[in-house]
C-alpha cells in the first residue's frame, strides 16, 4: 500500500490495550507515519502538546480519565483530527464523542486495514479545501462569519472559533451556497466520502456540534437552518 506522504506523518495513539497498541503502532509505522503511544488518559493529554501530531487516535475506556474527557480537553485546545476507538455497546458514548469534537470513529474489533483507511479519510478531509471550487474561493464571509479555507480557519466578529475538520467542511459546503438545501446523504459524500454511506444520521451530530459553536441561541438557529425532511441549509439572510 502506498504510505501516507514522502513527509513522515506524526500521530498519537492513546490506548492502554498494550496488545492493540502494538498492532496499531506496527501496522501505521509499515505505512510511513511516527506513531506515538500513551496508555493513559493524562499521558496522551501530554504526548499530544509535546509532539503537535496531525492526527490522534483515542481510545474510549482508559484506566485514569475517559476518552471523551480526553476529546474534551483537547478540543479546548487544538483542531487535530482525532478518531475514537469504542466497543459494540458504546453507542451512545459514541455520540456524545462526536458532539465533543471527534471527527469519526471506529468500533471494537477492527482491521488495520480499515483504522489505515479511516486514518487516511480523516487527514484527506482536514488537509483538503471542499472539492468543490475548491482553487477558485479562499475566503468566505456571511454576515459575522468568516472562513478561511486554505488556512481552515472560522471567525465571528473577528474572534476564532476552534471547528473540528469535518465541522469546518460541512459548514463551508453550506456557507457556500446560502439557502440551497442539501441532504444528510449529500453532506456526507461530499464531507465524509461515499463509504460512510449508512451514517447519515451523523451528520446531525456534527451540526448540533457547530450550532453550539457559532449560533447566538443554538435551539433557534440563524446560520444553519433544518429542512425539515430534506436537510439543512445556510441561511441566505444578510
């Protein structure tokens, strides 16, 4: 398989399964990235301020502090991708990871193989500009927002607003094109990729997350709006 890039990747893998963590670290190193392990909640909270990595890959059950406090913590902090590794019967502590900012997650037992796959669609998204138009529009403005899309950064008022990559895409598709309405199913092809189909219903997640983020009162949104039984939009409004 082709490695990740000719620049050796840097990613932080919090996991205390010391087994899995083995298998992971051997299998992504294989694939041309530097692969550094925490097995503890605080560790990993450490190892990823000291090393800056472009990606994390989060275990939910660790021995100290959850992973969803990890999310936490870190998303105070920095944008990195970060990918949450849960079990079967976590579904809801899936959710509520991807409400604290993960950007995709992958359940207990999995392929290498397919955390590669996962790994490399999550940097594609945060290294990547939309695809559509993506050389012709650099900057966005609507109203008190501002996007950056070369550099992925959102400000309202002038004061920057930390967005997770898939959040930063899914509101630059929308904030694109002002009162078009697009489907879950077009959000997530076009944010996520086509094997996420079956996932539409995150999209919600992901939305609820900005809307927390960028909306005045996030139970009556201004920006992004639901159509109702079709899908959401960016409001065409001044």
């Amino acid at each position: 398989m082709v490695p990740f890039l000719t620049t050796k990747l840097t990613l932080v893998l919090i996991e205390d399964e010391i087994k899995i963590a083995r298998m992971v670290k051997d299998y992504l190193e294989k694939e041309g990235a530097n692969v550094y392990i925490a097995g503890t909640g605080e560790k990993g909270i450490e190892l990823v301020r000291e090393k800056s990595p472009d990606l994390v890959i989060l275990d939910l059950m660790l021995p100290d502090i959850s992973g969803l406090e990890v999310c936490r913590r870190l998303r105070q902090e920095k944008n990195i991708p970060i990918i949450m590794l849960t079990a079967k019967s976590q579904e809801t502590e899936r959710i509520v990871g991807l409400e604290m900012g993960a950007d995709d997650y992958i359940t207990k037992p999995f392929s290498l193989a397919e955390l590669t796959a996962r790994v490399r669609a999550v940097l594609r998204r945060a290294w990547l500009p939309i695809n559509e138009e993506k050389a012709k529009e650099k900057n966005i403005t609507r109203g008190p927002l501002h996007l950056n899309i070369e550099n992925h950064q959102i400000s309202k008022d002038g004061e920057e607003i930390i967005l997770t990559p898939t959040e930063f895409n899914i509101l630059a598709l929308l904030a694109r094109h002002p009162g078009r309405v697009f489907s879950r199913l077009q959000l997530l092809e076009a944010c996520l990729g086509d094997a996420y189909s079956g996932y539409e219903r995150s999209i919600d997640t992901h939305i609820s997350n900005m809307r927390k983020k960028i909306e005045p009162d996030p139970a009556n949104p201004t920006f992004i709006l639901t159509v109702f039984g079709l899908g959401y939009k960016f409001s065409n409004a001044k």
